[in-house]
C-alpha cells in the first residue's frame, strides 16, 4: 500500500480564512504557511512549538563566556579624529 500523499502546507489567505480549524489542526503537526498576492505572508505553528522556537536558552552573560573569541587577543584601536561638520 502507499503511503498517503503529503498534505499541502500552503493556503491562501481567502482559504485560510474559510477553513481555519483546519489550519489550525495541520499546524498541530507541522507549519502552515499563508500567502497574500502569491508570496508567504505568515506561518501558523502550534502553541507547543512556538514555546520550544522562543525559548530562552541561557543569560547573555553564558552565551559571551561561550564565544569561541574569548580569550582571543584582540588589537582594538579607537579612531581618534575629529568630528565631523554637520549643516545646520
């Protein structure tokens, strides 16, 4: 037996707007994209998904401690010109 054809994961906005419980219960498992005047407007995921996307994932602190140019030895020089004119 074959396996059932992937469902499709586009809608336009006028379908989307006819069928959104059924946007909805396809995002539960996978994004669903809507398009305005044929280009990608916006994606639907699930609540589950979202979270696990816009999860912090440590301080800033942790992720500076972790670069892989700490500890490098860095010439960092300031310019020390003169300011600019600017017209009034």
């Amino acid at each position: 037996m074959l396996p059932a054809p992937k469902e499709d994961t586009n809608w336009t906005v006028a379908s989307a707007k006819a069928r959104l419980s059924q946007v909805i219960e396809r995002a539960q498992s996978s994004p669903q994209t809507i398009t305005r005047n044929g280009k990608p407007s916006v994606v639907v995921v699930s609540a589950e998904e979202w979270e696990r996307k816009t999860a912090r994932k440590g301080t800033l602190a942790e992720f500076l401690l972790d670069s892989p140019l700490r500890g490098v030895d860095l010439d960092l020089e300031r310019l020390r010109d003169e300011p600019r004119d600017l017209p009034l």
